[in-house]
C-alpha cells in the first residue's frame, strides 16, 4: 500500500521522485512502529482502527528519535497523507507549530567570490561547470534539481529558457549575458558528448551530476572563504529572489519566476527585505 502511495504521489500528483520517497519513508516507518505497539501484523483493518493516541505516541516516538518541529510536522503530514489514501479517517490532531524562518541572502560580493572560487578545479571543465551550476541558481533563481534537470536542448541559450520545476510544471525563466556565457565556457570544454536527451551537466566520469556534488563544491568555497553556514546552493536561490525584491520587483511577476504554486510561499521575502532594512538600522543608527 505505501508502494501504490508513492507511485501515486509521482503520476497523480506529480511530486518529485526525491519528495515521493521522503513520504513514502514516512509510511513504512509508521507501518513498522505500529507493528511494535499493536503488537501484530499492520493491514487495512488495523490502520482504520487508529486513534490520535496511536499517531500522537508514534510522533513522541520520532521526536525521542532526535526530530524537531520541523521534522514532526513534516511527518505528520506524510503520514496523514498516507492514511487518507488507504482510505482511513485520519484522527484529529494538533502538529506541532513551526516558527518559519527567514531565509538570509548571499551578497552579491559574495557569491562572485564563490563562482570564482569553485572555477578553480584540477580540471578546468569542471570548474567551469561549477560555476555555471551557481550562476544558474543566483541568477535565474532556479532550484538544484532544476538546474541538474536542464538537457542540451536549451541550446543555444537565448534570453530566457524554459524549465520545468516541481510537479512538471514549466515556466519561463531568464538568463543573463554572464550566466549564459558560463553554460557556453562549460559545454565548449565538456569532454564528454552532449545529446539533446541527455543530462547538460555531467559528473566527473561521464554520468549526471549529482546535487551532492553541487553541494560539496558549495561547501569547500564557503568554508575558504570563511562564509556563514548558512550560504547553501538554495540560498543562492533565495538570494535571486531578495534582491530582485529588493530592487522593486512586485510578488506576482516574483512567483512566476520563482515557479511558486501560491503567492503566499513567496510572500516569506517581504520579510526578508524587512530583516535587511532592520539590519541597516541596527548597524547605523546611533540609537539602535
């Protein structure tokens, strides 16, 4: 049954693979604690038989497993979302409450030291490739998987590209004379041939490249430089995104480029530009 979940979560509601396994993960590790405490084997009767006394003491389970807010909701949400698809009466049950955080931009300085910094590689190519994976994400503010996503087909590269992001939704996206140049420099020294199908950014032996890869890379510059902990690919994208903002920008024309489902996910970086403006007061007024 979590099988058939995740199967559906891809073709029915077009999650990602990696987020269709994250909830999936969440069923089979609440499918194997209520095997410990109903004390028998776990089927359709058995989860239709759940009280919020079950769900709450598997969450205090996961919570002295070391998980968090964040953590516990997110798993309530992939388990309410499991029972409902087999058909359950999901209890009634309060999350716990998440304190959203503000994501904090990169400042421009410093992401050209960081492009600069990962262009220096043993082999060129894939220096270049580095950079033009970070430029990509500042610059188009598109996320990781997207990025990685891109095939050859894009080329050659005008002022705008499309891309298609979570739930294989596609928009429009632009690309500017520095970011384009990158992809260019790279795919001009990639040694390995690029078919119209296949991945744009590759591995050292020819394959994709992996995010974990781009995330390595992304922490060697950082700790170099000696930037915070908190200059992560995904900050660079949030970093778009500020300083668009930042530069007058309105949220509606910010959500089409950001490939946000809801003007409210992106209403978090009114609050951001409201952070740096406070930022700014604190450091320079005299009566702060």
């Amino acid at each position: 049954m979590a099988a058939d979940w995740g199967g559906h979560l891809v073709a029915g509601r077009r999650m990602s693979e990696h987020t269709a396994r994250a909830y999936v993960a969440g069923a089979h590790r609440l499918i194997s604690f209520l095997g410990r405490h109903l004390g028998g084997a776990v089927d359709a009767a058995a989860l239709g038989g759940l009280s919020s006394g079950d769900l709450r003491a598997f969450l205090a389970q996961r919570r002295a497993d070391g998980l968090g807010n964040a953590g516990a909701a997110r798993e309530l949400s992939a388990v309410r979302g499991f029972l409902g698809f087999a058909g359950v009466d999901v209890p009634r049950m309060q999350g716990a409450r998440v304190k959203r955080g503000v994501p904090r931009p990169v400042s421009p300085a410093d992401i050209d030291a960081m492009v600069e910094d990962v262009g220096v590689a043993d082999a060129e190519w894939v220096g270049l490739r580095d950079a033009a994976v970070l430029l990509l994400l500042y610059g188009s503010g598109l996320r990781v998987g997207e990025a990685l996503a891109l095939t050859p087909a894009i080329l050659p590269i005008g002022e705008a590209m499309l891309v298609t992001g979570k739930r294989a939704k596609t928009r429009l996206v632009p690309v500017l004379a520095p970011v384009r140049d990158a992809i260019m420099a790279y795919v001009a020294a990639c040694p390995w041939p690029l078919a119209r199908d296949e991945p744009l950014f590759r591995g050292a032996k020819g394959g994709p490249l992996s995010a974990d890869i781009v995330r390595r890379a992304v922490r060697g510059a950082r700790g170099r430089l000696g930037l915070s902990e908190r200059t992560t690919p995904h900050a660079l994208r949030h970093s778009f995104a500020t300083h668009l903002l930042g530069r007058g920008a309105d949220l509606r024309s910010l959500q089409e480029l950001l490939g946000h489902a809801s003007l409210s996910s992106t209403q978090v970086y009114t609050a951001v530009d409201a952070a740096h403006l406070l930022d700014v007061y604190r450091n320079a007024h005299p009566r702060a």
